[in-house]
C-alpha cells in the first residue's frame, strides 16, 4: 500500500479525472493524502495551505474545492444556509454539527432511520437527503 501522501494525492485527483497541478496537488495531500477522510472549509484548509507555506490564494482553495465537488472527489454540505463544509467520504451518511465549535463530523450511518419521506411534485425525484444533527454542550 502507497504512503507516500503526495502520490496519494495525486491519485486521488487521476481517479477523479481532475489534472494534478501542483496546486491542486497540495490540497489533495492535505485532503487525502494520510488516508483518512476529513470535513473542511475553505477557510480552514487555506489557513493549513498558509501553515504549510505553499502559495495558493483562498480564491484558489475555493475554486479548487468546488473543482473537486464537480469531479465527485468530494461533498458540500452546506450549514446555516451559507457556511460550506467539504467532505472527502462521498458516500451517503448523516453529520453532526457542533454548534459551539461550529465543526462537521460524521455521525454513525448505521443508527439512522429515516421511515418515511414526503411525496415530491410531480415531474421530480428525490436525488439525495441530507442529515445534519446540530449539537451544542450542555
């Protein structure tokens, strides 16, 4: 198995279809390149680009990570309307969202039980159902 998180990131990018610029690059391994999945914003993930010292401007982290939504690389989910988290597990699963931190993690999928969901209007189908269950400390 592959730890170089470079190479997994570039991969990542291959098997999506987006080309591998080093920019885009350098986002993929901080997105993917240990392997595991992760929730971030565009803000938190230009400040860890800025830590790092590569050159990318936040435009730039925008762009890329509505590049890599496009690609099916990743999910936007979308909290108070106009906050954006991004998602490396593009599978189906439910979120908590921790008010007090304001952070986005995953919830366990298999607990969930949705019964029943409304009728659409005619002419429409459901194409996905997002669940995010916000939390605050007691």
């Amino acid at each position: 198995m592959n730890t170089d998180p470079v190479k997994i990131g570039t991969q990542w990018l291959t098997d999506g279809g987006v080309r591998p610029t080093r920019q885009r690059v350098a986002l993929a391994e901080m997105l993917v390149g240990d392997g595991r999945n992760r929730h971030v914003t565009a803000e938190s993930l230009y400040a860890k680009v800025q830590d790092r010292g590569e050159s990318v401007s936040l435009a730039t982290v925008y762009n890329t990570l509505r590049a890599f939504c496009d690609a099916g690389l990743m999910q936007e989910i979308t909290v108070d309307g106009s906050k954006s988290y991004f998602d490396t597990n593009t599978h189906d699963h439910p979120h908590f969202f921790w008010e007090d931190e304001r952070v986005l993690t995953d919830a366990p999928a298999e607990q969930l039980e949705i019964k029943s969901l409304p009728d659409v209007p005619e002419g429409a189908e459901i194409s996905k159902v997002d669940v995010v269950i916000r939390l605050r400390k007691k």
